[in-house]
C-alpha cells in the first residue's frame, strides 16, 4: 500500500490539504501562515523526519513547499511553492 495511503486513511475528511515543507522554510512557513489566514487544516509534512523521507520519495518531492490536494484518496491539484493565487484555488476545490 502507497505510504501516502496510510496518511491519509487517518484523516475523515473528503477532501484533504498535505503540505510537504522543511525546518526554517521561510516559503514553508508563508504557506502555512495562509492556510491558517483561511482558516483551513492542513497535513503537514516535514521532510527532514526520517519517518518522512519514504513518503518525500514516493511522492517525488524535491523541493519544498509542496501543497497538495487530495478528494476521496486521489490528488487533484499540486503547487510547488508560495502562490496564493493556486494556494486560493486549492482552498476553493476543497470546499467542493
């Protein structure tokens, strides 16, 4: 079973935001500073956590931070750093 399975099966929600990010990530810490501005969750990953780096791997993360949206399991939208504009349209397809 893919790793990003298993995070997400601990969660209820339909749709789900999981931020991938590292320690002293200034882009890092804007995105989170705007999903908390909305008012929404997120799943935050750190990719520094060695129970972590599988996961980074699987989702072929290779850089941070990585926003993505996931409805019922499946991914829907991916940002690669701070958009707020892209960061708005996840919001917005999350409360579909």
């Amino acid at each position: 079973m893919p790793l990003i399975n298993e995070l997400l099966k601990k969660k209820e929600d339909k749709a789900q935001i999981v931020k991938f990010e590292k320690f002293n990530c200034q882009p890092c810490r804007m995105v989170s500073d705007f999903f908390d501005r909305e008012g929404v969750k997120i799943v935050p990953v750190n990719v520094q956590e060695p129970e972590n780096i599988d996961l980074a791997i699987e989702m072929d993360i290779m850089s941070v931070p990585v926003t993505i949206l996931y409805v019922d399991g499946k991914e829907v939208k991916r940002t690669h750093g701070y958009n707020e504009g892209q960061l708005e349209e996840i919001v917005e397809l999350s409360k579909q």
